[in-house]
C-alpha cells in the first residue's frame, strides 16, 4: 500500500503479509518478512508508523544516541511512573 499524505510533502507505505495462523512455520516466514519490510524502511530513510517492539528496538539502533536520550528524557517527563505503556521505546536501558 502506498498513500501520499498532504500536498505531496511525505509518503506512506504499508506492508501486509497473510498467513495462517495455524501453521506455526508460516506464522515465522510471516514474521521474517516483516522485519525485512522494516530493515529496509529504516535503511532507506523511513521512520516506521506505529512500531512493534522489535521494530522500535531497530529503530532505537539507528537513532542518534543524543536523540534517543531526549526521546528517553521526554518520556521520563511526561510519565515519571512508566505507566504509560510500559515496555515501548525502552530499547536498552543503559544506551538511554
């Protein structure tokens, strides 16, 4: 899938992989696929949109270390008790 947002200034696109979900090995080729879809996003220059957690770890990987300390500040700010969902955008404790 692809869409243009705006008036032509960014673009989005979208992967989709079936499977059945019966079927364990499909559900891992699935899987795979996905996380290629996703390196390649981050390879070329994108920014994955709702992330899972893996998807935001590679994202995490990529980032500039300064700017995922901000990212870890703002969030520390804005939710001191790590309620809010809890486990997204962690990556590595130590690095942020």
């Amino acid at each position: 899938m692809a869409r243009i947002i705006g008036r032509n200034h960014c673009m989005m696109f979208g992967f989709a992989f079936t499977f059945n979900r019966a079927d364990e090995d499909e559900m891992e080729r699935a899987r795979k696929a996905l996380d290629e879809a996703a390196e390649f996003a981050l390879e070329e220059g994108g920014v994955p949109w709702k992330p899972a957690v893996e998807e935001q770890k590679m994202t995490l990987d990529r980032m500039d270390p300064n700017t995922a300390k901000l990212l870890k500040g703002i969030k520390r700010f804005l939710d001191p008790n790590g309620i809010m969902n809890p486990g997204n955008w962690e990556g590595d404790r130590d690095r942020l």
